[in-house]
C-alpha cells in the first residue's frame, strides 16, 4: 500500500490566520524585487526580464546604470508576523506603461511600502499619486544604496510632502532584518488607523 505524501505543514492554511494582502511600491529601480526576496519565508514568484534595446529612452537608468531586468508583472512572497498574521506581498512594477496592470494588482491590498531612493526622489510622486488615487495607506521606506546622500527625517518629509503620521524608516532591502522592520512600521501603522477608524 502506497504511503500518504508527506505535506510541509508551514504551507497548509490554519483557519486562524489573518490573510493580508501588501502592496511593495516605488519607481523603476528602487529595490522592490530585493525586499521581497529578503522578505519572504517562501520562494518568491518573479516576473523579471532582461532589459532591451527598446527600452532605451523609455526606462530612465539615471542611478540605476548596471540594471539588466525588470519587473514586467508582478514579484510575490508570504510573510507570516507574530499572532498568525500571514502578509502575501505584491511587488508592483514602476513604470507609467504598466498602470493599468498597477491598478488591477492593488484591489484588495490593506497598504503599502513606498520604497524611494533619495539620488531620485521626484520620481516617487507618480507612485505616491496612485496609491493615494487607491485610498490605500502606506509607509515610506528609503532604500539605502552605497552612494546615496543622507538626508535628516524632516527634511525627506517636507521634500516628499508627507502627511505628519506617515511612517518614514530607512531600510536596506537586501536585508532580511532591516527589511521586516520596515514591514512592521507598515503593520503598526495600519493596526493604529483601523482601531482609531472602528472608535
């Protein structure tokens, strides 16, 4: 008689887990995919391609020079947080071209992590306009690379102009540890604003 297969219980549903579905947001290049693949406690599902000659005046490279791939879809992973919050993760892709697919992706997310890169900060207002078009609410992540310049919290949040309870951390997404973080300052956020929404 054959064995029943085994069955990794880690990828079972326990009914007493709360789903959530997060949003990882941001302009071409900021290191979405990486968060994701720092983050996620499973094999991440990645739609990345090889850059093309026809993207030659299309995708800017200013900061991003040795970018050979990019996100045509959708990047996810599963995150599960302490008390059985089980967070699924949607990279977005962060050019114009892919609007309306960003649109489709962000129906039924509770909130996003804004990633932006302080060489190119203008290039994160397109991306804050559509997740505030969506009503979603978000955290603002600044992705550490070896040559970006530093700037003090307030000064970031007056050249981003975020509202006074938008969590600002800095993060390097390579890292799994400082990658969380992040995504806690998100959960925290939310957890605050649902119980402040239900009073």
């Amino acid at each position: 008689m054959d064995s029943a297969p085994s069955v990794n219980p880690k990828y079972l549903e326990n009914a007493d887990q709360t789903l959530v579905k997060i949003l990882v947001a941001g302009p071409f290049g900021v290191g979405k995919t990486t968060m994701i693949d720092a983050l996620s406690e499973t094999v991440p599902l990645h739609t990345e391609e090889t850059m093309t000659q026809a993207g030659i005046g299309v995708d800017d490279l200013a900061g991003v020079q040795n970018k050979s791939t990019t996100t045509v879809a959708i990047d996810f992973g599963r995150r599960t947080l302490p008390g059985d919050l089980v967070l699924y993760l949607f990279g977005t892709p962060g050019q114009q071209r892919f609007k309306p697919l960003w649109e489709d992706i962000t129906r039924g997310a509770l909130g996003a992590l804004v990633l932006v890169d302080t060489r190119r900060l203008g290039d994160s207002f397109e991306v804050f306009d559509m997740i505030e078009e969506q009503g979603l609410r978000y955290a603002v992540v600044v992705n550490t690379f070896p040559d970006t310049p530093t700037y003090a919290p307030e000064v970031l949040r007056d050249r981003l102009d975020l509202a006074d309870q938008t969590p600002l951390v800095t993060c390097d997404a390579r890292d799994a540890t400082s990658s969380i973080d992040a995504l806690i300052a998100l959960v925290s956020h939310l957890i605050t604003h649902s119980a402040l929404d239900a009073s």
